[in-house]
C-alpha cells in the first residue's frame, strides 16, 4: 500500500499547455546563457494549474554545479516574501543563495546580493509567488518592485521570469519601464471541457492515476469516463487539484 503512494507522489503529470511554455522558457534561459541581452517574461495562472512544476522542471535542468572548486548557480530559483518590502526582496534572494540572514538597509543588501549573483555565475532567476508584490499589506509599492525588477535587468544583467496569479499583471500596469523590457504575459490556463482535445487530455492525467492504483489492486469502481467528470467538476479542470487529491487518497489507503 505504502508503495503505490509513492509512486502517486511522485507522479508530474503536466497540463497540456506545459510543453509549450516550458519550451519557450527554456530558449530563453538558453539565450541569457549564451549571453544575449538580459530580459524579463511573466507567467500567469491559477493557482494549482502548474507553474510550480514548470519552476522545477526549469531549475532541474539548470542545476547548481562546480566549476574549478566554485559553486555556479546559473538558474536560480527564488520564492517571494510576503509581506514584500525594500528589504527582504534581496534578502529572498540572499537565501536562495545559501546567504545567513544579513543586516543592513535595501541599498547595501541589494549590493551584497549584486555582488553574490555575480560570484555564482548566475544568469536567470525565476521568481514564484511573484503575484505577493501587488497583495495588500506589500509594503513595497508596485511601481517601487517594478523598478528593483528593472535594476536587475539593467544593473545586475540578470533575465528574470516571474510566476505568480493573474494579479500579477498590475505590477506591470504601474510600471512602463518595466512593462517595455518584458515581452507579452503568458498564460498557464487550467484544462477546459468545453474543448474536446483538452478534456481528453484531463482524461488521460486522470487515468494516469487510475492506472497506478488500479496496479496496487485498488479499483474506483466507476467507469473511467465517469471518473474523469467527476475528477473535471471537483477540480476545475486544475489538474494541480486532482493531483492533490489523490495524493490525500494514496495517503489515507496507506493508512487503513
């Protein structure tokens, strides 16, 4: 029992969408690597729908190694603090580094951050929860987060992909400059059933799981089709949702 939950763990089961975006992503890190100009993309999307699988995949890809004894970090990840503020935007960055927390105030940490981005080879950063600067209580103006996101850009020479929800977008409605060094958002939308090649592939996730406990000698008792529309109505057509689901199930068989 226990064997078949882990397999359900490690399940990644992308959204239809994900090849396109991952793809598209991908060239752009490729061409900060090769050393082309600097530049900035955006991906908006529901939470549960996959961004954060896109973020790993990314990393894994990109992974830390060392060069002659020194660390390289060419792709690094970097979750955003909430509540955001001057402060702990390099700080987040600083720990994803591997930095202790450091003193000091928004200027000198952002320095100190400059000069370990540069140590590390670091070329790209991606940015999850991005959408926490525009959140209420952010005591960071969006038009002020938009312009540490430019000096990175500019200063720093760094490519940065932000992820977060749709709200994300009024980081970019408050700040032109940064608006006109991004190319155009993408969007990570969730499986929809009123198109019949989409559902198909919500179907095809669906049994993907069902196929695995079906192995273990665990059946849902219920025709596949019907399975995958009740899967569709609990989770939205956010295959994030039934991922998470069954997980829960996986974990409550191993418990019987």
């Amino acid at each position: 029992m226990f064997g078949v939950r882990r397999v359900i763990e490690s399940c990644e089961i992308p959204h239809a969408e994900f090849a396109n975006h991952y793809q598209a992503l991908k060239r752009r890190i490729d061409d900060a690597l090769a050393g082309h100009p600097a530049a900035s993309e955006w991906v908006i999307g529901p939470s549960r729908v996959g961004k954060s699988m896109l973020i790993n995949n990314l990393a894994r890809d990109y992974p830390e190694l060392k060069v002659d004894g020194v660390r390289r970090i060419p792709v690094l990840v970097v979750p955003i603090p909430s509540p955001v503020s001057p402060k702990e935007m390099p700080k987040s960055v600083l720990a994803a580094l591997g930095m202790p927390t450091v003193r000091g105030n928004s200027g000198d940490l952002f320095a100190k951050m400059e000069k370990l981005l540069r140590l590390a080879g670091t070329k790209v950063i991606l940015f999850e929860e991005a959408s926490h600067i525009v959140e209420v209580g952010a005591k960071m103006p969006p038009r002020a987060a938009g312009d540490w996101f430019k000096q990175l850009i500019d200063r720093v020479g760094l490519t940065v992909i932000l992820f977060g929800v749709p709200h994300l977008e009024k980081l970019y409605q408050s700040n032109e400059q940064l608006r006109k060094r991004s190319q155009a958002r993408r969007e990570f939308r969730p499986y929809d059933c009123m198109d019949p090649a989409q559902y198909k592939s919500f179907g095809a996730c669906v049994k993907t799981y069902a196929d695995e406990f079906e192995k273990a000698g665990l059946q849902f008792g219920l025709p596949i089709p019907q399975l995958v529309k009740h899967c569709y109505l609990l989770s939205g057509g956010l295959v994030g949702v039934v991922s998470a689901f069954m997980n829960r199930l996986a974990y409550d068989l191993a418990g019987c």
